[in-house]
C-alpha cells in the first residue's frame, strides 16, 4: 500500500529543534565564565572545559540544523522524506565530542610540562556552578532526545555530560592541588587529561550508535513484535510473513507481508491490507508510513480474529 497524497503524521521535529538553541544559549555563558575564571585563576583544567564548552555550542548548532531539515516535508526526489539529516547531526555531534577530547588532551600535556601558579580557590565554585548547569542540561536534552528516539538530541545531551565530567575532574584536580601546595600545580591538568578519556569514550560510543541509524539498523526486536502483533490482530491477516522496520529522523516505515484467504478477492484484500496500515499509523509507535504486501495464506483457511 503506497503513501497516499496529503498525508502527515503527528511527528514534527519544530519543538525539538528549539531544543539545541537552549544548548548554545547555556553554552555561551557558561565558556565565558569558564574561560575568564580559568584565565584570572591560573588553571588551564577550567580553560579546557571553556574550550570544550565552546566547541559545544558549535555540535548544537549542528544538531539545530540537522533537526531542521529532518523536518522538511518528503518530495518526489526524497519519498522518504529528509530523516537521515538528524542521523548525519548526530554524527558530526560524536566527531565534535572526539576532537574536544583530543585538543583538550594535547594542550593539558602541554601545561603539565610547563611550570605554572597554583589555581585560585575561586574556581571550585565556577565548577560547582558549570557541574550543576550542565547536568541539569544533560538529562533534560537527553529525556527529550529518549522520548522522541532522537539519536542527535542524545549526542547533544552526552555533549553536555560530557562537560560535566570534565568539569568534576577540574574540581577534583584544582582540590589537590590547592591542598596539596607547592609541586601539585599540575594536578588539575592531569585531572583535565583523564576527562579526556571519558569524553572519548562517549564520543565513540556516540558515533556507533548514530551509524547504525544511517546504516539502517534494526529496531529493538520489542519494536517488530509490536507491529506484527498490531498486524495480527487485524481481522482478514491470518498470518504476517516478513516485517522490515527501517528508521529515518524521529519516525519509522514498515515494510510487512500479510496472509489473507487465497480465495479472498483483490478488492477484498487490497481493503485488509488498507486496514493494517491504519492501525499500524495509528498506533503509538511513531510510524509515519507502512508499505503492506498482501500474500494468499498456504491453507486458504481464515482463522478467527478477536
């Protein structure tokens, strides 16, 4: 069953592109502030998380973008609409967290083997501040990323953790070195170079799973048992043979092979088949079109549908 003219469904990117504006917003204060206290405080560990703020203002504009042109309506030359775009965002978003991870990386090396003051004690309270900021931040980006499945508001929002831990590792290492005293001056350059590592793994462990939306993944197996439970349940389907469930942006198409009676007619099966996609659109389950492939069933007995 094709896509009929005129269709739309419910699920619109519009709100969720402002999503990432809230980011560059955030974002903007906070490297200011972090750069300024990083500087007039001698502790390159707070510079870093300034650097690595701003490089996160870049990734959500990104991800605005991507967002933006998910949500342009499919033509003739794109059936299948412009989904793929907010797949691509989230991609560039993973190779901004790893090129965060690797510029902060080389310049805290840089500062550890160079001499420098102790960090002034007014930093930790930049810190808690830019902790408490960006993990707000990051769950809410992220409940919002899980409740759409949108993989590049969930890089956004990893983006954003991401800054968090940098900024607890500059906590911890600014701490030690001001207990510490002289000869720890570079603890909160080491600290700034372990953030690294974690920065990097959430960056590659971000760049897999958006691939995989490129790559047209499966869904999670629960996903295809939903839909042929949903198909199943249609009375006329005595049985669904083959179900393909592909993702682009936000939503879903299915391509699914029911069984009717052999001895139905066109007319009669063309109309089950018209009623499977109904439900299958209907149901909460973000899908924006199901393409339905009717098959006479091998016995050519219908079964009773509740």
């Amino acid at each position: 069953m094709g896509r009929e003219s005129g269709d739309t469904d419910s699920f619109s990117n519009t709100s969720l592109s402002r999503v990432p504006l809230v980011g560059v917003a955030v974002n903007t204060m906070l490297a200011s502030l972090k750069i300024l206290a990083g500087v007039f405080g001698n502790s390159y560990a707070l510079i870093a998380d300034g650097i690595e703020s701003t490089a996160d203002i870049v990734t959500s504009l990104v991800v605005w973008g991507g967002l933006r042109v998910a949500e342009t309506p499919a033509n003739e030359r794109h059936p299948y609409g412009y989904g793929k775009a907010e797949a691509l965002a989230g991609v560039v978003a993973a190779l901004g967290i790893l090129v965060a991870a690797v510029v902060i990386a080389v310049q805290a090396i840089r500062e550890i083997l160079t001499p420098h003051h102790l960090p002034h004690w007014s930093t930790l309270l930049v810190l808690l501040l830019v902790v408490a900021t960006k993990e707000s931040l990051a769950r809410w980006t992220s409940r919002v990323g899980e409740k759409a499945d949108s993989v590049s508001l969930q890089a956004d929002a990893w983006h954003h953790r991401a800054d968090a831990i940098s900024s607890i590792a500059a906590f911890i290492g600014i701490s030690i070195a001001l207990i510490g005293g002289a000869g720890y001056e570079p603890a909160d350059d080491w600290a700034a170079l372990v953030a690294c590592v974690v920065i990097g793994y959430s960056g590659v462990r971000l760049l897999v799973m958006t691939s995989r939306d490129i790559l047209d993944a499966a869904p999670p197996k629960e996903t295809e048992e939903q839909v042929r439970a949903l198909a199943a349940g249609v009375r006329g389907v005595l049985a669904v043979e083959k179900c393909r469930i592909r993702k682009s942006g936000t939503v879903l198409f299915v391509e699914i092979h029911i069984e009717v009676d052999g001895g139905a007619t066109v007319d009669e099966g063309h109309r089950i088949g018209g009623v499977v996609r109904s439900v299958l659109r209907g149901a909460d389950l973000r899908i924006a079109d199901a393409f339905v492939h009717i098959e006479p069933h091998a016995q050519g007995v219908e079964e009773t549908r509740v």
